[in-house]
C-alpha cells in the first residue's frame, strides 16, 4: 500500500531563520515525504512574502491573517488589505489570527480589547469568504471559544492545541481539527501527550510550526523545519500504538478536510492579484 504524503499544516517558511536555506529546506522536506506545507501570515507586512513563496513553490499553500501578537502594530486599514488579498487561489485559510494571553503587556486591558476586536472582524472575514481558520491560542482558549460561538466559521485548525480534554471536545464539535508537533515529543508533556493517544485521530493533523516549536531530538537553539514531520508523526503513531500509515493517511485525510482548498493547490495555476 502505498503512504498518504504529509501534510505540514503550519510552518512559517516565509521566517528570516530561512533566508540563507528556505529553498534546501523545501527540498529535504519534499524527500521526507511532506508533499504540501501551510504557511500562515502573522502580519499585513508579509502577506505577499508567502504568496509569493506559494507562487514559486506548488507545494505550498498559505494562509492570511493578523496575528494576536502583532495587533498593537497593525491598523483598521490592515483589514482592508486582507480582504483583498483572501481572493487569492492560494489562499486556503485566514489565519494565523486569535488571542494570546501570554505575552505580558503595559496595558494589558488595551491589549486584550484591540487583540479581540482583530479577531472578531478576521472571524467575520472568514465568514464572508467560506474559508476555514487557523488559529493562534495561548492561555485564552475559553475566550477564544466564545468568539467563535459568536462567528460561526467553516471549522479550522486550533494550532499548537494545549487545552484541556473538555477543550478539545468543544472545538471537535464546532468542526476544528486539533494541531499537534514538537511539543508532543517530549516525554514531560504527559497531558499534551495523553491527549495525543486519547482524542478520535479524525480530530488531529501534523504541524512543525517550523522554525519554531522545535521536538525534541533537535538541539537548544537548533531552527525547526518541515522535514521534522515524518518523525513527528512516528512519535504520534507510537503514542497510539498504530502503524505510521494509519496515522499519514488519517491526519492528511483531516487536513484535505478542514482545508478543501489544499486538494486543488498542484492543479490550479496560482496567479498573484
């Protein structure tokens, strides 16, 4: 039986830690079996850098989006630009968008209140568009949660999920996929690791979140990339006690599925607007 190919379902290729090897990267990713990678946006500023990348790289589909982090530096007018830029064939998600708690700020209020008002109206985008989300949560999925019992979205993918099982039960049935990657490698991640080998597998799909997120066999300091994925996804199957087919053809099976327009992507021409 031949594999399913895996589906990197989030990796920031477009990051400076690829300048001098983006293309390198591409190819070994290729070789270890990743035959599409998703490259979300955090920023109006780099919208075209990963439009262009899915221009030169048929493999690679994208997503558009503010990020929670970058709202105290993005305008109104930020929306606007996504808007028009969600028209673009490439385009099989908005994101990378929600809220972080995390970040300390000097106003944290002012923060939380601007980080939700760029969520809400990137929901309502997603809305407009039929498009799926990517997600950004960390320490808000309960607020998170409601935005989106406001903003009935097309599903999407809860990236880097650390929530509860609770949680994760309550995106399932708002039709998300669960993102799981290096952070499921480590052997002191019991929950994170429980929830891996407890929730249904159609809930999952891989992700490196490259060059971040590193697992656990890379050195401190050493960059994440795409290529990693074909480990991490024996690291799931070994949790699950599966085989690694079962787990390639399964999580790919759920990434074609919560984002539609990635089965197209090697078909269709991509033309940048």
């Amino acid at each position: 039986m031949q594999l399913a190919g895996l589906i990197d379902t989030h990796c920031h290729l477009d990051a400076a830690e690829f300048s001098t090897d983006r293309q390198q990267q591409v190819a070994l990713a290729l070789e270890a079996g990743v035959t599409n990678m998703v490259i979300p946006a955090v920023a109006r500023e780099n919208f075209s850098a990963v439009l262009d990348l899915c221009q030169q790289h048929k493999h690679c589909a994208c997503a558009l989006g503010v990020h929670p982090m970058y709202v105290d530096g993005a305008a109104l007018a930020d929306l606007d630009a996504l808007q028009e830029k969600l028209r673009h064939p490439a385009v099989v998600a908005v994101g990378e968008i929600g809220l972080d708690y995390f970040v300390a700020h000097s106003d944290p209020l002012a923060n939380r209140q601007r980080q939700s008002l760029f969520f809400s109206e990137q929901l309502k985008l997603a809305k407009q568009f039929d498009l799926p989300v990517i997600l950004h949560v960390r320490q808000a999925i309960d607020e998170v949660l409601m935005h989106l019992r406001r903003h009935a979205v097309p599903g999407g993918i809860a990236h880097a999920f650390n929530g509860s099982l609770q949680q994760a039960e309550q995106f399932i049935g708002m039709g998300f996929k669960l993102g799981f990657g290096g952070a499921m490698t480590y052997q002191r991640a019991t929950k994170l690791r429980d929830l891996a080998k407890s929730l249904p597998l159609e809930s999952i799909v891989l992700e490196t979140d490259a060059p971040d997120m590193p697992p656990s066999w890379l050195a401190a300091g050493q960059k994440n990339s795409p290529k990693e994925l074909a480990k991490i996804a024996q690291v799931l199957a070994d949790l699950r006690q599966v085989k690694l087919s079962q787990v390639l053809d399964i999580t790919s099976a759920n990434a074609r599925q919560i984002l539609p327009k990635l089965v197209n992507l090697c078909t269709s021409p991509q033309v940048l607007l």
